[in-house]
C-alpha cells in the first residue's frame, strides 16, 4: 500500500487521449528547455522556475505501455457524470478495468448515459493520455507563463495533473 508522501508531481498530459508521443516534436522542445538553461541533463538547470515556480526536481517523460489515467495517487480524486453531476466512484473502478481489457472507454451511469472516462468531470484533476511529460517534486501546481509555451510545443494542447506519490 503506497504511503502518504509530501511529494508533488505535475503530469502535463496532452488535451487529446488519444494523440501519440511524437518524439521529434518533444526532442525539440527538450532541447529549447535545456537551450534556455531549464534544463540540464533531465534535471533541473540555473532557470528552472522558469517551467514551474520553485523549480523541480526531475523531467521525464512517462510513456506507459497503454494509455493510462493520470490523477493524483494519494487520496485519489472524484470523478462526476457531465450529463447530471452524480458521482461515478462505484463504477469507475469496474470501467477502467474492462478498458485496460480492450474495451471502449466508457462509464455508465445511472442516469442512463454512458461517457468517455476522458470526459468525466475530475476532481482534482485527472486526464486520459498515451503519454506525459513528468516534472517531479514541485512546490505549485500551476505552471510558470514561459513554461506553457515550451510545453506545448513539444505536446500541443494539455492539462496540467498534479499527483501527490513517490
């Protein structure tokens, strides 16, 4: 069972579940970072408040073997029908699993109306994605205004998880 940790990581996930890495588009972005002094190495360099707030510890890039659903791993989230606001929490367990087994990414609710686990309404935060940009042990969940740029145009659009875990 994973422990409480003080540790906060931010999952920039592409707005779009199903868009791919596109490596040399990142590999880019990447470069600009560390270009920028963001970046040395994987870790963080001299301006590293530039992407977040405070700095960072570590970038990576988290490329799961199937699509997955980024959240926060302690204390886990809410997810909420769009369509009448009730809580889903019984049934996404059971939807997420038949997803990881090939079928489509739905949740029913009661009300009759079946939804995209990406279109569910979390809080905090969660997204569905192929892919995430990692950046481990911040302060902030928000990211600072020259890092949304260098962001998206390694990824495009995204959403911004933050994630309490190891």
């Amino acid at each position: 069972m994973p422990r409480p940790t003080h540790r906060l990581n931010l999952y920039v996930v592409p707005d779009d579940p199903d868009r791919a890495l596109d490596e040399l588009r990142l590999a880019a972005a990447v470069e600009r970072l560390r270009a920028e002094g963001v970046l040395s190495g994987w870790g963080p360099g001299a301006a590293a408040d530039r992407l977040v707030p405070g700095g960072f510890r570590r970038l990576r890039i988290d490329r799961p073997a199937q699509a997955c659903l980024y959240g926060n791993r302690q204390g886990g989230f809410h997810a909420r029908c769009p369509s009448c606001g009730d809580h889903l929490a019984r049934a996404l367990g059971p939807a997420l699993a038949q997803w990881r087994a090939g079928r489509p990414r739905l949740v029913a609710c009661g009300c009759g109306v079946s939804t995209d686990i990406a279109a569910l309404d979390f809080a905090p935060p969660a997204a569905v994605g192929q892919f995430a940009v990692e950046i481990r042990d911040v302060q902030t969940t928000e990211l600072a205004p020259d890092g949304k740029p260098w962001l998206a145009s390694g990824i495009g659009g995204f959403v911004v998880v933050g994630s309490r875990g190891p």
